[in-house]
C-alpha cells in the first residue's frame, strides 16, 4: 500500500499507546460491504494523551456528517479504548 502524501501522517512515535494511553479503535459492522474489501479484520486506532480529548475526537468521528440523507446509517463502529502499558 502506498501513501499518497505521507507529510500529512504524525510520527509514528507520537501515535503509540505508551505515549498516548487514551484510544479509539474503528472498525466496520458484521454487514459492512466493505469488509470484502478490506479483510474481516480490518480497523484502525487513534490514540489521544487524556480522556477528554479522546472524547471529543470520539464525538466529532461519530456525529452524523452534514449532509447525511435520514435514511442514512453509520457505517463504522467506534469503541474507547485504553492502553495497559
């Protein structure tokens, strides 16, 4: 896989557990079409250094977007999470 415009990525460093113990991990419904795709395993995690800024990134990931249609169903799940490190 390749990164189209890895400037924009943070250090790796920065985004790990030990440093970050606050988390939130994406990943795709049962149903999700998309799973064909990506593989049955696929999901991402974001890491944050407290709770609160966890929170809102958690808040802002998860609202409906602005141009949602009503009909329209969030298409990833998005559980907290927290490192033992």
């Amino acid at each position: 896989m390749s990164i189209q415009s890895a400037h924009n990525l943070r250090p790796a460093q920065a985004n790990t557990p030990a440093a970050r113990p606050y988390g939130v991990r994406v990943s795709l419904k049962l149903n999700d079409p998309f799973r064909k795709i990506l593989g049955p395993d696929w999901q991402r995690v974001h890491w944050y250094s407290d709770a609160t800024e966890r929170d809102a990134a958690l808040d802002e990931m998860s609202r409906r977007h602005d141009y949602s249609r009503p009909q329209d169903a969030p298409a990833l799940v998005f559980s907290k999470i927290e490192s033992r490190v």
